[in-house]
C-alpha cells in the first residue's frame, strides 16, 4: 500500500538565470491525493515535467516506478500528466483527443470520458482551437480522469473552470479514485479549494521543497493566537512565529506549532483567542516566512525584529 | 511496438490530416490544371507544374507533425521514440499511397492522349522519362524529402526556438553560398553541369535518399532531447 512510486533524489533543474528546481528530494507513495502548492512560477510544472520525462533535470535523479521514465515505455504507459498550457494538433476536436489516449491508456474509459464530457457541457465536436479557457482545462482534466493511469497530474487543472465546473471536477476526482485508487498530484494554487481532498501536502517555493507532509499533520500544526499585544507576546515568548499583525493594542500571531492541551487551557485563561488556520494560511504565511522578513502588514515595523528574533 | 503502431493510428484520426487534405489538393490542382489546359487552343502535348502542390502540402505536415502532434504526444506521455518511428512510418506509408496514384495517373494520361485535351499532369518531361520504377522512385523520395525537411526544421524550432531556427536556415544558406563561391573560385562549374548531365531521375532519387536518411537521423537526435 506505501509502495514508494516517485522518487526525486537532489534534482536541479537550471535555466539562464535561475533555478527552477533547486535540489528537490520527494517520494511519493502509491494510491494517494497528493497536493502540489506553491506560488506562480514556483517550480511545480517544471517538478511534475521533469519526473515524466518531458523536460530534463541539469543534474539529479528522477525515479517512477523505479526507473527514470525517459523513453521508458513500461514506465510512460503508467503515466499521465497534460499540463495546463497542453497543446493539441490543429484540427483536433476533444473527441479525437479522447479516442487518441484511448489508444495509449489501457484502462481508459471512454464511458467516464462521455459522462463528464456531458457534465462540462464541453462541445466534442468542436476544435479544439476554437474552446475557450475553461473548455480547453475541460479537455485535460478529462484525459487525466478517465485515463486512470497509476499516476496522474493535474496541472492547474481549474483554470477558466466556473465554480461549478470546479466543483464538478472535485467531486468526481473524489469519487473515482474511491473506485479505482491511483496516485494523484494536484498541482494548484487555489489551495482552500483542494484542502480537503488532499491526503499529503507538498509545498515548493522558488525551487525549493519547503513543505512536505500528511494533511492531517498540518491541519492544527499551527495556530493563530489573538488578545492583547502584551499577552500574546509573553504567552507566546520563544516560539517559532510565522505572522504577526497588531491593531491597536490588540495583536493576532500565527505560530509555526501545535499547542498542547494544558497551554491551551492557560491561553484560555489569559483571555486569548485560538483559532485554526487554513491550509492556505498556513502555505502563505510559511511562503512568505521563507522569502525573509516579509508577512507583515503595515504598522507592525516596530515588531519586525522581534520576528526575525524568534524565527531565528 | 505496439506503442508505435498506436501513434501512427493517432496520427490518422483526423483522417484529413495525412489522407483527405492530400488527396483534395490534388484532385483540385488536376481540375484546375485540366481546365487550363482545355482553355488552351494548342493540339500538342501541355505539361503543367500542378502536381507538385501536394508536396508543398507535405512540408507544412512535417513542420505540425512536430510542432503540435509532438506536445501532444507528451502529454500521452508517448517516448519520443515512439512518436518518431510511429510517423515517420505512418508518412512513407502515404507516400507509397501517393506514389502509386500519380504512377495509375500517368498511365491514364498517356493512354487518353493527356485527358483528351493534351495536357499532361502526372507526366513531367525528363522526371517520368524513364522507366516506372525510376518514376515511383522519384516520387516517394520527393514527397519523404518534404516531409522530413519540415520535420527537420520543426525539430530544430522546437529545440532551439527561434533563433536556433535563424541560425540553421542563415547557416545552410551560407555554407550553400560558401560553396558556390568556391565552385566559382576553382572553375569548377564545367564540371557540376557535367555531373548533373550525367544523372538519372533514378540516381538523383538516390542522392535525395541519402538526403533524406540523413536528415531524418539529424531530426532524430534532435528530437531526442526536444520538450514540448
């Protein structure tokens, strides 16, 4: 069941002038959700092109299934990743796109494909040129869905989706994989959105892993403390802060850690508030941590340093 | 190998694309050159240029076949191997289809005295002077020619973008130039015209061949380390 699938060992992925991918180690294991996070440009379609072999590490190891999938048909077979800017032949229409990867996915099924055509309202019989926005991410998250290739990618896979549509994806994800179980990697950015369909969190910033771990260890990871600025500050003296914002004499401090049930107990008594925070708080806020000295709103200066001082 | 044949089975799934376009274009470029020629009060042989607008139609396949089928293919996470072999084999299959109708052509337009009207279309003094292999041979490698230099310079667009396309097209121009330089330079052009006297439409289908393999290996290569 935790059969490792992905495995990327120091991978380095060098353009002109930066680092898309900067020394990236990940595995992966069989038959789960996984959510790919991270900013625009962070590195996370150039991650999910160089474990399929369609670009190429500058140096580094990228296993799947146990071999670099690199003109590896055994490995590719088992393999689907359209991406988001994915381009089709000219005077292709989605339903020649769908019988193209029925000839290559030999557990592709072409009723699924025709349900969720339907459910999208995608014309099948247009070209493919001429689909908007959200109709051409139709087209590509229905070959990753009814492909059911043991390892899928969805790249921005809602883009131009209206909140139905969206919906619509989430749900019959959810529902295929509950039938046929398969490793999924959701790459997104709307993170609140996917928060609860993912089993383990993966989050890259500029190249770089900063996040990797189950959803249910981050969910209560951090916490949000709120009250006076001066309880606060004493409750939370010597703690990993990731965010801090004052208003007034009042301040609200996100901490990079779990509170224990006697600390919460105290925090209560002091008159503090504890809320939870969202997954997408928490990658913002642990994003922003990571670019130095940013995360704070404006009127705060005057904390600036004792940030930094407990960060550090 | 199956992955291959399922490529070249892709690539026919617009079935305009590698069969229907070719033939409408030719079949056009017949009517239209038929008609010029019965327009044409002249009661001895006429021969037009029109069957070569199929092989025009061939460069602009090799260069999509690259440019759009090749992303796509990726996306099918189909190796690049794969890909190459699956239509490069599925266009000389094409080609052969091609060939054999511009040789059934020619036979009917020899047969009916250029349709009745002394036009030749498939027959192209010099090209089809020979005997029927020489022809086909001529043919198919014309048309492989086309769609492996489109494939070729696709390739390179591909791997190099633009200017690696400007570089190869300046490049060859120069060393095209370069070479007439020095042919000029040495006297030498006596014996070029020689050389080329010399050749059969057979023997320059060779020399295309070699071309053509050539150019092929080249574009393999090339795509080897292509993304999409």
């Amino acid at each position: 069941m935790n059969d490792t699938i992905v495995e990327a060992r120091n991978l380095i992925k060098h353009y002109k002038d930066l680092n898309a991918l900067d020394n990236v180690n990940l595995s992966l294991s069989a038959n789960r959700i996984y959510g790919l996070l991270g900013r625009n440009g962070a590195g996370k379609t150039t991650l999910m092109s160089v474990l399929t072999a369609q670009a190429f590490a500058t140096s580094g190891e990228a296993l799947v299934f146990g071999a670099n999938a690199y003109e590896n048909d055994a490995v590719l077979s088992r393999i689907c990743f359209i991406r988001e800017s994915q381009k089709y032949p000219d005077d292709f229409q989605p339903r020649h796109a769908f019988r193209s990867a029925a000839l290559f996915y030999k557990n592709w099924d072409q009723g699924l494909a025709d349900r969720l055509a339907a459910d999208f309202q995608l014309p099948v019989k247009r070209r493919i040129k001429k689909l908007s926005r959200g109709q051409l991410s139709a087209v590509g998250v229905i070959i990753g869905l009814a492909s059911r290739a043991e390892l899928t990618f969805f790249d921005e896979p809602y883009l131009g989706l209206d909140a139905v549509a969206r919906q619509l994806f989430y749900d019959r994800l959810v529902e295929d994989y509950a039938e046929h179980p398969r490793t999924i990697i959701l790459s997104s950015h709307l993170i609140d959105e996917v928060a609860n369909l993912l089993e383990h969190v993966v989050v890259i910033d500029r190249g770089r892993i900063i996040m990797d771990a189950d959803a249910e260890e981050i969910r209560g990871s951090a916490v949000t403390v709120s009250g006076s600025a001066e309880k606060v500050d004493a409750f939370l003296a010597g703690r990993k802060i990731l965010h801090r914002e004052t208003l007034g004499s009042l301040a609200s401090v996100t901490v990079d850690e779990s509170l224990g049930s006697r600390e919460r107990a105290e925090a209560q008594e002091l008159g503090l508030e504890l809320s939870p925070v969202s997954l997408q708080q928490l990658v913002v806020r642990k994003t922003m941590a990571g670019a130095g000295g940013a995360g704070h709103t404006a009127g705060t200066g005057d904390f600036s340093d004792d940030t930094l001082e407990a960060r550090r | 190998m199956s992955r291959t044949v399922a490529v070249a089975r892709m690539q026919l799934i617009n079935k305009w694309t590698y069969i229907g376009w070719p033939l409408t274009i030719l079949l056009a470029s017949f009517l239209m050159s038929l008609a010029i020629f019965a327009l044409i009060p002249v009661q001895e042989g006429k021969y037009g240029g029109g069957s070569q607008a199929p092989m025009w139609y061939f460069l602009v396949l090799g260069i999509q076949s690259m440019t759009l089928v090749f992303p796509f293919s990726q996306g099918l996470s189909i190796s690049r191997r794969a890909f190459y072999l699956g239509t490069l084999s599925l266009f000389s299959l094409i080609a052969v289809g091609m060939t054999g109708l511009y040789l059934l052509g020619g036979v009917i337009e020899k047969a009916t005295n250029g349709w009745g009207v002394y036009g030749y279309f498939f027959s192209i003094p010099w090209v089809t002077d020979g005997p029927w292999y020489s022809t086909a041979a001529f043919f198919f490698v014309v048309m492989m020619f086309m769609f492996i230099i489109g494939f070729w310079f696709a390739t390179i667009f591909k791997r190099w973008g633009t200017s690696g396309t400007l570089v190869s097209t300046l490049g060859s121009a120069v060393v095209l130039i370069g070479l007439a330089a020095l042919t000029t330079l040495l006297e030498w052009w006596g014996y070029v015209g020689a050389w080329f006297a010399q050749q059969t439409p057979l023997s320059i289908s060779g020399w295309a061949a070699l071309l053509c393999v050539v150019l092929a290996a080249g574009s393999y290569s090339t795509l080897r380390r292509a993304t999409p």
